[in-house]
C-alpha cells in the first residue's frame, strides 16, 4: 500500500525525468526554518534543517543527509554523483565531495522543487511536537492535560502511504503509527517536559502493540522535527534505560502528519469515556 503525491508537470520534469530548477528560483534555496526536509513525491524523510548551510550556489544545501534516506549513483554525464530518494527513487540533484565547505566537506545540492518541508514550529511561534504510544485516544486524553498545550490533533504519520485513512492504516500495511501532534507554547512548558509526559503516559517497553492493541500502527515512536527534539529524546530514553527499563520507542525524523478522520478528535471528550490502556506512571 504505497500512495504517493501527485505531481505536476515541472515537478515530474525533475522529479522523475532528472531535470534541474534554475538557481536562485526555488522556494527554499534561502529557506532557514527549523524542521524537516522531506521528498515531495513519497514523504521520506531527508535533510535536517541542522544540516543545511549558505552555498551561494542557486540551490539548497546540506552538508549531512538523514542516515540511510539518499541514494548515490553515477550521473548519466559520467563525471557528477546524482542523488536520489531512497524510497521512491525521485532526482534529488547531485552530491559533491571535497569542497571544503563545511568540516563536513560534502554539499547535496538539491532541487527545492524535490523538496517538501514539514515545520518545527508553527507560524504563531509555538513548537509542535509528535509522538505515538498506541491508541492515539488514550495519549491525546493524557497529554492535552499538559500546561502549556495548545491545541492537540489525532492522526497517522511515520509510513510510507500518502493521505492514509483509519481503515487503511488498521491494516498495519501503510507503514504509519496512530499519533498525536501537540502545538505548545515553549514560554510555559518544554519539550523534554511533554516527552517525559508522553514516556509516562504509556508503556514504553511493549514493541508493536500497546496493552490489547496489536500492531505496527501502535508501537511507540517519538518523531523528532529538529536536532534539539532528537537529543533530548534520546537523553530520555538513556534514563529510562538505566532505570532498568528496556525502551522499544522508535526515535526518527518527522514527516507529514495527517490529521484523522474528525470523529476521532478529542475522542473522551466527546464520548465521556476513559482511556482503556493508557494510564499515568511516574518514571521520572
């Protein structure tokens, strides 16, 4: 079960006939938002905005790739290094060694128009977070009580499916989680602060399940949307280790989050019920 976006003809001219945007015209050549560089055809994760750098060459640039997410292979002119999506195969642009750049000394220079960018923050300056510990109900009812909570939504990300449904992420075939994205205001409350919230809210130890809920869809994930997110889960995840807990929470890179259907929203709220198999444990 594999959907991807549909693209348009400029898009598909250097997506997938390896054609190049001029420099200078792309939308995020001089983009410096943190967040998360995804494919614009298939939603893999790419770049982290930590690794992007001013090239002055027409085209963004990154100095580093998410691990294992790029394809290398020898340009059709013989001479260049193109790089590739690894999930769907979609032209990226090409990379280049030994420049001295950066300490690096790599630059990935890369189409804005392969590119899709998943925020960390959201345009009134509050931080988004995503996590998924099961049944996205029970985390929501649990997390939304937290200070400094904006606003909460219910929905899939972290597979491999565009714009999934309910029915089709149930299948466990599409790849994505049951999640929860919460926007919060970083004045009151902080992200380490959410995370060891969320760490309490559900068993982190059980690997693709949570209590009577079975399945990819319902692991534990942290879905980190910068390099400050991803070191403070990992902080977390190495003290609960060291508390003897043994942690299945996956830490990976964000990608689009799509809200779910609008009657699993504020699910408790609505039904006056209570969490089934999400209680409060103290961890911490």
């Amino acid at each position: 079960m594999n959907k991807q976006h549909p693209l348009t003809p400029e898009e598909e001219r250097v997506i997938r006939h390896k054609g190049t945007e001029s420099p200078g015209s792309g939308k995020y050549y001089l983009h410096s938002d943190p967040g998360v560089y995804v494919c614009r055809q298939c939603d893999a994760p790419l770049y982290l905005s930590s690794d992007k750098f001013p090239s002055q060459c027409g085209w963004p640039s990154f100095d580093d790739e998410i691990p294992g997410s790029v394809e290398r292979k020898r340009d059709a002119d013989g001479e260049r290094t193109e790089i590739l999506c690894r999930r769907c195969g979609g032209h990226l642009g090409h990379v280049f060694v030994g420049e001295q750049l950066t300490a690096k000394n790599q630059r990935y220079c890369v189409n804005s128009i392969s590119l899709s960018f998943v925020p960390a923050f959201t345009e009134e300056g509050y931080e988004r977070a995503i996590f998924a510990g099961g049944c996205f109900w029970g985390v929501e009812y649990w997390m939304k009580k937290m200070p400094g909570v904006i606003r909460t939504a219910v929905g899939y990300t972290g597979g491999s499916t565009i714009q999934p449904t309910y029915k089709e992420v149930c299948t466990g075939q599409t790849g994505h989680a049951e999640a929860i994205e919460i926007i919060f205001d970083p004045e009151t409350t902080s992200y380490e602060t959410l995370a060891k919230a969320f760490f309490e809210v559900h068993d982190p130890s059980q690997k693709g399940r949570q209590g009577p809920d079975v399945g990819s869809q319902y692991r534990s994930a942290i879905f980190f949307l910068s390099e400050k997110q991803r070191k403070i889960a990992l902080k977390l995840k190495d003290l609960l280790e060291k508390k003897g807990i043994k942690v299945a929470t996956e830490i990976a890179p964000a990608q689009p989050f799509y809200p779910a259907e609008e009657y699993h929203q504020a699910y408790y709220e609505k039904s006056g019920d209570l969490p089934y198999c999400h209680t409060r444990t103290k961890r911490f």
